[in-house]
C-alpha cells in the first residue's frame, strides 16, 4: 500500500484548490482537490506534506495543523479517492462491480434544507450504496435501515470495527 498526503490551504475562510486535469486514467481527472501526494522513501507524513506543497504551489508551509489519517485496504490493490470535504458528495465506481457508490460529507452542512435541496431521497433510496461523514448532523433524514459503523483505536493502534 502507497500512503499519500492530503492538505487543504485555508486564507481568509477561502481554500486553495487545484483542478487536475492532466494525468491520464486518474479518478481524479477534472474535480477540484486540496494538495498532496504520494511519500517518497522514508518520508514522514510532514515531510512528505510540505515537499507536495512546495512542489505544487510553490508555497512554504511555516503553519500547519495535523488531523488524522485515513487508509483505505483494498484486495483489489491502491485505489486513490479523495476525501468530499469540499464537495457534499462524490461519485465513485466500485472497479470490482461497476456499481455507484456515493461518498458523503455532512461536516460544512448549516441547515438541514441543504439536504433536501441536493435531492438526498434520490442518493439514499436510489439502490447505490452511500457512505456518510457526520451523518449525526442529519440523523432525521437517514433511512431506517442505515448501518451504522464506528471504529475504535486499540491501546495497540489497531481497530475495532463495530456495526
């Protein structure tokens, strides 16, 4: 497994993003997504944050905030998704069945008429599976046979998954 980095710059309550557009077969490929990359040999996370930064900004980063890991296992081999914390929701293709799965993010939600305004009826109860960040924030809206999961850390750093 590749471990890759993710930043997002924020300035004013405004966020720096690129648009990717040109590497080939990228899942990515003309959505707007924060900063980073792959680590290079034993590289540290931050080294590995600040030399993606550099490279593709041209920025040095002299303040920063470190929030988590994220990592994704996958029998089918690396798979790269970005995270939707700017975008509600993405859409993704399952490589092993072609199904739609959607990625939701409910953090930047103010109001639950935000919801209803994105059609949620048609991703919740349209047959896709729907993975959801923060879904306590719309917990009115969930279906009734959504499948709650958390994950704990272990004093070991392993996880527990719990349905």
């Amino acid at each position: 497994m590749r471990l890759t980095t993710l930043c997002y710059i924020e300035k004013d309550g405004k966020y720096l993003m690129l648009h990717r557009t040109v590497k080939k077969n990228d899942v990515n490929k003309d959505k707007w997504i924060g900063v980073g990359g792959h680590f290079e040999a034993d590289e540290s996370p931050e080294e590995c944050l600040l030399r993606e930064v550099k490279e593709e900004t041209g920025y040095t980063l002299t303040s920063y905030q470190y929030r988590g890991i994220v990592t994704f296992v996958s029998g089918g081999g690396v798979t790269e998704y970005m995270s939707p914390t700017f975008a509600i929701v993405n859409e993704y293709t399952s490589q092993k069945t072609g199904d739609t799965i959607y990625h939701f993010d409910f953090y930047r939600i103010k109001k639950l008429e935000e919801v209803y305004d994105m059609g949620y009826e048609d991703y919740f109860y349209g047959g896709s599976i729907c993975f959801l960040e923060w879904p306590e924030l719309i917990e009115d809206l969930l279906p009734e046979d959504a499948v709650k999961v958390s994950i704990e850390e272990t004093e070991d750093g392993g996880r527990i998954v719990k349905f």
